[in-house]
C-alpha cells in the first residue's frame, strides 16, 4: 500500500475555526478506494466471526449429545452414586 501524501487546505469560520478541508480530486479519490477496502475487510471479519461461532456452537452441540446423561443418587453412607 503506498503511502497517501495529502495537502489538504482548511476552510475557517470568521473565529478561525475550521469548518471543512478542500482536498484534490486525486487525494479524495484515494481516501474514498481506501474506505472501501476497509468495509469490505471488516465486513469479511464479520462474516468470518459469525462462521466462528457457527462452528463453535455446533462443535459443542455434538460434544453434548455425545455425552451420556448420569444421574446423581446419594447411595449409601452418603456416598454420591452416578
């Protein structure tokens, strides 16, 4: 990715305060592909999140169902019976 060299000009209120930036055409372009390329990855991340979580509910979903059922009775003496 190269490097963006921006020579941005400020727009000021009558207190000097700035209120906007005039950027050419080029740079603005620019800042406009970046910003896409930063939505698509992050919407990328997203999806490969909910993948994630997919994945993992459905891993844990067969470890539960792989699991016997034991049932806990107090047997004699109070000994803990499975």
């Amino acid at each position: 990715m190269s490097t963006l060299t921006l020579n941005e000009q400020y727009l000021v209120d009558k207190d000097g305060r700035r209120i906007g930036v005039v950027l050419s055409m080029q740079a603005y372009q620019e800042l406009k592909k970046r910003l896409e390329e930063l939505e698509a990855f992050q919407s990328a991340r997203e999806e490969i999140n909910i993948v994630d979580q997919l994945l993992a509910q459905a891993q844990q979903g067969e470890q539960e169902e792989n699991l016997p059922t034991f049932r806990r009775r107090q047997g004699p003496g109070g000994m803990i019976v499975i």
